[in-house]
C-alpha cells in the first residue's frame, strides 16, 4: 500500500501548484489551501458514500474523479511540464492525444490508490512558496 499512497501524495502536493495555473484567469475564488481541502473533503466523502460500487466500476470512479477533480487540475500544464522541450516540437495532435494518454496513466496509476484512502490517513499541510534552485553556471571552454 505505501508503493500506492506516496506516488499520489506527491500528486496531491502539487495540486495546489497545477490549480494556480488554471484558475490565473479565472474569478478569484478560495485560494489553493482552501480549495485543497475542499476538494479532498467532497471527494473523501463522495468514496466513503460508494466505496464498494467504485471498486468493482472503474469508470464510475473515473467519472467521480472527473467531476470532481478534472475541473481544479490543470492537465494541460502538468502535461507541458512531463514533456519539457519537446512540447515545442509536438504537433497540436500529438500534444492532444499526449494530454490523454498522460491522464489515463495517472488514472491507471492513481486511481484505485484513491480508494483505499480513509479520511483520518490525509493531512493537509499549510502550502509553503518554494523557489526552484539556481541552476550553475558553465563557464565557456
């Protein structure tokens, strides 16, 4: 169970990260603290209330994880970011079909992990603003 449990806690940390850049147009609402916990309360609740059905239908979990999940997580950007450089040189379609295939592996991946989550094993710690190191410097041959 921790191969499954650490791998989405890494994922559930950098929700607040992959939301900032999807609601960065959008109509201030509650801040990525805030809807953190929101969204893992509805959906702890949404589990605790269907458990057994969501594991025997892996579709319906998916559509649970769709409605209430998908709309917060920026998967265009979290996508951008697993290609690096080469999102430059993919074509509309190959970043299109890459954007699916990347969010089917994390609901293959991370998905049936959801479920074996109780609400009291997440803990939601305070957001912290973490600068990205400086990258060294090569001086020139």
């Amino acid at each position: 169970m921790r191969a499954l449990v650490y791998p989405l806690l890494l994922l559930l940390g950098a929700f607040p990260v992959l939301v900032s850049g999807a609601t960065a147009n959008a109509t201030p609402g509650p801040g990525p603290q805030q809807l953190m916990e929101q969204v893992s309360r509805d959906m702890q609740q949404a589990i605790d209330a269907d458990r057994e059905a969501l594991s025997k239908d892996p579709a319906k979990l998916r559509a649970l994880i769709d409605r209430l999940l998908l709309p917060h997580f920026d998967t265009d950007y979290a996508a951008r970011m697993v290609l690096g450089l080469h999102w430059r040189n993919a074509s509309e379609s190959q970043r299109k079909r890459f954007i699916e295939a990347f969010y089917q592996s994390l609901m293959k991946d991370y998905g049936d992990a959801m479920l074996q989550f109780k609400r009291d094993q997440l803990k939601i710690c305070r957001s912290v603003a973490i600068q990205p190191p400086a990258l060294p410097r090569c001086a020139p041959r």
